[in-house]
C-alpha cells in the first residue's frame, strides 16, 4: 500500500466506532470480521477497523447492553463464531448517537465552511 493511500486512512473519534458497529448491526447479525468488512467496504476502505480496537469495542458495548452475543456455527460451516445483534436497548443508543453526530457535523461545517457575512 502506498505511503499517500495510509495517510489518506482516517482516525476515528473516540465513541464513532461504538457507532459504526450499532449501525451495522442494525442491518442483522454478524461475527466480528464481518462487522470490520462491512465499516471497510462501506467506506471504500478508508476506514479499516483492526480487531485490537473491533473486539474491545464489542465487549464494551455488550457490557452495556447494546449488544448481545452468542456462539454459533454457520450453515455448512465448521467452526463456531460469535455473533453479536443489536438489543432494543442498542437501537436506542443508536438513534441517539446519530442525533448527535448530526449535530457535530454541522457544528464543524459552521466553523470550517462559514457561511458568507455581508
């Protein structure tokens, strides 16, 4: 990967992964590396969230009830994973979360796109 493409990859703000993940799971279950390709593809790899930072997140929003998680086997599959859903509870968090990012978005437009005086 060149030099310009990693610098071109952005930080996320701490909580908006939280985010990412209850969005995604509003789509239906899934295990963890799904939940990580999913913020991937659907940024067009400008976010890629590595599971150091992907698993954590899980466990913390479990720990909170956004989240809940059990161990299953895939159809045909042979191994188990986890997969994680969305409670109600994290379908509350979420709608709440994206009232604010709103609200952040158009507070950062205000300074960094002012709108003409005069």
């Amino acid at each position: 990967m060149r030099n310009e493409e990693m610098n071109d990859r952005l930080e996320l703000m701490q909580g908006t992964l939280d985010m990412l993940i209850l969005r995604t799971l509003l789509l239906g279950a899934a295990h963890g590396h799904e939940i990580a390709k999913h913020i991937q593809r659907t940024t067009n790899d400008v976010l890629q969230v590595e599971h150091g930072s992907l698993y954590p997140a899980l466990h913390r929003l479990e720990r909170k009830g956004w989240v809940s998680a059990k161990w299953e086997t895939p159809r045909g599959g042979k191994r188990e994973f986890k997969y994680y859903r969305l409670t109600a509870a994290g379908k509350k968090q979420l709608t709440a979360e994206h009232s604010k990012w709103r609200r952040l978005v158009a507070t950062i437009g205000r300074v960094m796109e002012p709108a003409k005086e005069g």
